[in-house]
C-alpha cells in the first residue's frame, strides 16, 4: 500500500507586533501569497489529501485555510498543540495516528525541517530542501500498510518546491 504524506512549513509570518505572543502571529502579505500558491500548486498536481494535522499556532492554521481554499474538496483538519515547534520525533508520533492515505501535515521549523529530511531513503537535489523555507512542501510517498509502520529513510520524494520556485 502506498501511503502519501504532504508536508507543509507555514507561510511567512508577521513581526509587525513586537508584543505579539509567538503563537499567536498571524501571516504577512507575503506568507498569504505563498500559501495560496502552495494550495493552487497541490491542486494542480493532484496532490490532495484527505487528512489535516496541523499545529494550533495562529500562522499554521492560517496556512493551512488558504492552502483548502484552492482544493477542490478540502477534508477537515485536526489542531495539536502538541505539533506547535514540535521535534522530528514528534511529528513522527502524530502522523502515526493518522488515518487517511494522504495526509498533509503543516508545522515549523526546525522541526518540519529536520522532519522531512530524515524521511527519504534520497532526498531531492533542489538547494533549499536542506533549510526547509517557509511553506515549503515536500510530496513523500511511503511503501507501507499503516502510518504507524512508517520509518524514517524509508520515503521516496516525489515532489519538492518553495513560493520563490512558484511565484518569485
């Protein structure tokens, strides 16, 4: 069985309040654009998936709204604290009670970074996998029954890009 994950950074995020709780920062106009061209790139390239874990921080789950809004059937999503500046180990351990056979999961760096870099067996050649910008997305796609049996080393990239690769 083919399980496929879908992993997103949050889009840029606003320092314009210097009082603002790191949780509760909301996107820059920039991070809104680079959202939404991540949702219109998952669309066109059918990568669509029917399942949502995302951090609860504000950015994530502003990333992720614009992302749905250019799916053509966006499915509901799940909000976990747990996944707010979450480590490697942590993502792992949530997606492992994922259910759906594509799963989208949105966090924050470093851990989304260090996350999708300890997934491919070979990771792509693009020079910003490494450093995971924001909304960068990664398409992983794993040979296995369940999540729970997924491993790092074991995924195959099957697609990789950066707003600055969509929209400059």
């Amino acid at each position: 069985m083919t399980l496929r994950l879908i992993l997103t950074r949050h889009a840029k995020s606003s320092w314009d309040d210097p009082f603002a709780e790191d949780h509760a920062r909301v996107l820059n106009a920039r991070g809104r654009a680079s959202a939404t061209a991540i949702g219109k790139w998952l669309a066109s390239n059918g990568y669509l998936p029917r399942e949502v874990l995302c951090s609860d921080a504000a950015r994530t789950a502003e990333t992720w709204a614009l992302i749905a809004a250019e799916l053509p059937d966006p499915p509901g999503e799940e909000y976990f604290h747990r996944l707010y500046h979450a480590p490697a180990t942590r993502m792992l351990a949530t997606l492992a009670m994922a259910g759906a056979d594509t799963v989208l999961m949105v966090g924050h760096n470093p851990g989304i970074g260090d996350f999708a870099s300890g997934l491919p067996a070979t990771p792509p050649a693009h020079p910003r996998f490494f450093d995971y910008p924001t909304a960068a997305t990664a398409i992983f796609d794993f040979d296995a029954d369940s999540w729970a049996d997924v491993r790092p080393g074991t995924g195959q990239v099957v697609d990789f890009t950066t707003p600055r690769d969509l929209i400059g």
